[in-house]
C-alpha cells in the first residue's frame, strides 16, 4: 500500500496507538495466562492452545469477546472470575519481561516533539493497559487511555477511537492511528481514521484486506517514516512545551 495515503490526515494533530501488539510484545504473556487458565479448567478435553489459535480467535478482542467464544454457555460470574485470575496471571507474567516493539520510543519523541495529542485506545481491561503503559515508561507520554469497557462496544467498533478523539477534541481528519490486528484496524478505520499496522509478513494482506493504510514491521521500518515525513507536522508552539517536559526523557 501506498505511504500516500496517510497524507490526508496533515496537518497531523494526535497520534492513537492500540496497546497489545502494538507498543508491546505481549502476545506470549497472554498466551502463557490463558493457557494455564484453560488447562485448569480442562478446555478442548485438556489439550494445550497453541499460539496460532490464540491469534486467529483471541488477539485484539476484549475479554467479553474472547468469553463468548471459549465459553457460550457459562453465565456472567463464572466469565468474570475466570478473565479475573487470567488477567493477573497476565500481570505477573508481563512485569517480569514485557518489551516494547522495537522503535516505539524513537517514534513517541517523535510524536512528543511535534506536541501532538496521544491517547491509548485498548481492548484490554484498565488494569492492565496501564500496567503495561507503566512497564513500558509511557505513562506521562499518553494524556489519555481509553478502553473498551468504557465504551458502549470494543473493537472491531470505531466507538473507543471515536470517544478517544472526542475526549482530545480531534478531528478524525488529523488522527492517525496504530494498531496489529484486524478488529483493530476495523475499528480504526470505521472512525474515519487511516490505520498503520504492525505486523510480520504472512498476515500482512490479511491486515490490508480489513484496511490497513499501512503495514510495517515494526517502528524502525523505513516505509513508516518515509510516509511521517511528508506530512506535516510541526507545531512550535506545542512542542517547546513538551520538550521542556518529562517526554524529552524518552
């Protein structure tokens, strides 16, 4: 896909990243809580998820989603206590080792320089989206963090992008957005934003097909800052004020 086409958002004005997937390799800290928890519960007759089911039915989907899939018939409680003790496995586990995706600091500078808007737009319960804002030492580089539970539906539904971009008072004409999955990027787009997605080679058409305006690697991936650099960016302004902030310490 053409870098072209994240042109249309200039001036750029607000930056909205998705948190799994896309600012941390979580997906093995995820995968290691759920396993253990449908293990204990005898899922699939006891036989171990392997990580491809994960992503093909689990990856970027809230834990409502996620519910109604492993476990129609459970009612509301039974869910509830099972995503709690998989949630804290989680956190346990992410705080022993969760990595951001390489050249995510570079690009939030980037990003804090310019004095755009930044919010984190999850799926993922509060909790733990700001524990792994917290690891990853963005928690004063985001003034917002919007999750899906807050929301009246989680992705694949634009309503977290479009209560992020009314909370920062954005135009969806000036967002941009990073995500890694396709309810992600289902979401994104439906909220009138284009949509850089993370992501290795085999799922790269799969994340063009829902719409993806863009799929890279990771943050170092030259098509990335080939397309940021024809936008235009710079507010003065702002970023002297954030440059004089603990965003410089990125």
């Amino acid at each position: 896909m053409e870098s072209s086409g994240i042109g249309r958002v200039a001036p750029l004005e607000a930056v909205l990243f998705d948190i799994d997937g896309t600012m941390a390799i979580s997906d093995p800290f995820h995968h290691r809580a759920t396993s253990e928890m449908l293990l204990k519960v005898g899922y699939n007759n006891g036989v171990p998820i392997t990580p491809e089911f994960g992503m093909a039915n689990m990856a970027g989907r809230s834990n409502e989603q996620i519910g109604r899939f492993l476990f129609p018939d459970w009612d509301q409680r039974r869910l509830d206590a099972f995503f709690a003790e998989k949630e804290a496995l989680f956190a346990r586990y992410a705080a022993e080792g969760l990595r951001e995706i390489a050249g995510l600091t570079p690009l939030c500078r980037w990003a804090a320089g310019r004095g755009l808007r930044r919010a984190a737009v999850t799926n993922a319960p509060r909790a733990n989206a700001e524990l792994m804002i917290s690891i990853l030492g963005l928690s004063d580089f985001f003034s917002l963090v919007v999750t899906a539970e807050e929301c009246g539906r989680s992705k694949p539904y634009p309503d977290p992008y479009l209560r992020a971009l009314d909370l920062l008072g954005v135009s969806p004409d000036h967002a941009l957005v990073f995500e890694d999955s396709t309810t992600g990027v289902q979401a994104g787009i439906a909220a009138g934003m284009p949509v850089v997605a993370i992501a290795e080679e085999s799922r790269e058409d799969k994340l063009l097909a829902v719409g993806a305006t863009l799929v890279i690697r990771d943050y170092e991936d030259p098509k990335l800052w080939a397309a940021l650099d024809k936008l235009d960016t710079t507010r003065p302004q702002a970023a002297a004020a954030e440059t004089n902030g603990k965003l410089t310490q990125l």
